[in-house]
C-alpha cells in the first residue's frame, strides 16, 4: 500500500503496540496490536486517520479510568461507551 509519508508503495498493514495519551492528559497507556501502517522504504510506522478518529472517539465515550495500563486495540474498541454518540465532537 501507498506510504503518505514517502509515496512508497511498499508500505503494508502491521499490528504494532503504540502509547496514547488519554484525551483528560492524566496518563498514558499501552495499545498492542493496534492495526498500522508501516514502511520499510522510510522507516514511518503510523495508524491511519480513520482510526486515530475512532480511538479518539472511543476514548472520549468510555470510563477510561476502568482501563488497564495495557489493553489490546480490540478490547479496547469493546469497551461498553457511556454515551451512544460523541457529544464532543463539534
Ligand atoms: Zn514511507
């Protein structure tokens, strides 16, 4: 697949474990197996900006302070939401 960081086109879909800081800034956590694009021509490892908007969104909707230091993407993306819809979002 095509890498928006160099055009390569040898870029492929991986699952990496990245850290993301939760939207209220108290901490950090560790997401494996997150689905990611990743480059061998220049190196970028990156998530797509769909998903970067449903894990935002996601974070936003659920009691993050119920997450461990550590969880899968999929669990994650499970996690029951305390909103049906992201209020946030302008
Ligand atoms: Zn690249």
């Amino acid at each position: 697949m095509h890498c928006m960081w160099c055009g390569s086109n040898e870029a492929y879909q991986d699952k990496k474990t990245c850290y993301w800081e939760l939207p209220d800034g108290t901490r950090a956590i560790e997401i494996t197996e997150m689905p990611s694009v990743a480059c061998p021509d220049c190196g970028m490892i990156y998530q797509e900006e769909t998903l970067i908007d449903d894990i935002e969104d996601q974070l936003m909707l659920i009691n993050t302070k119920l997450l461990p230091n550590s969880i899968s993407y999929s669990v994650l993306m499970e996690q029951p939401r305390l909103l049906q819809r992201n209020y946030f979002k302008a």
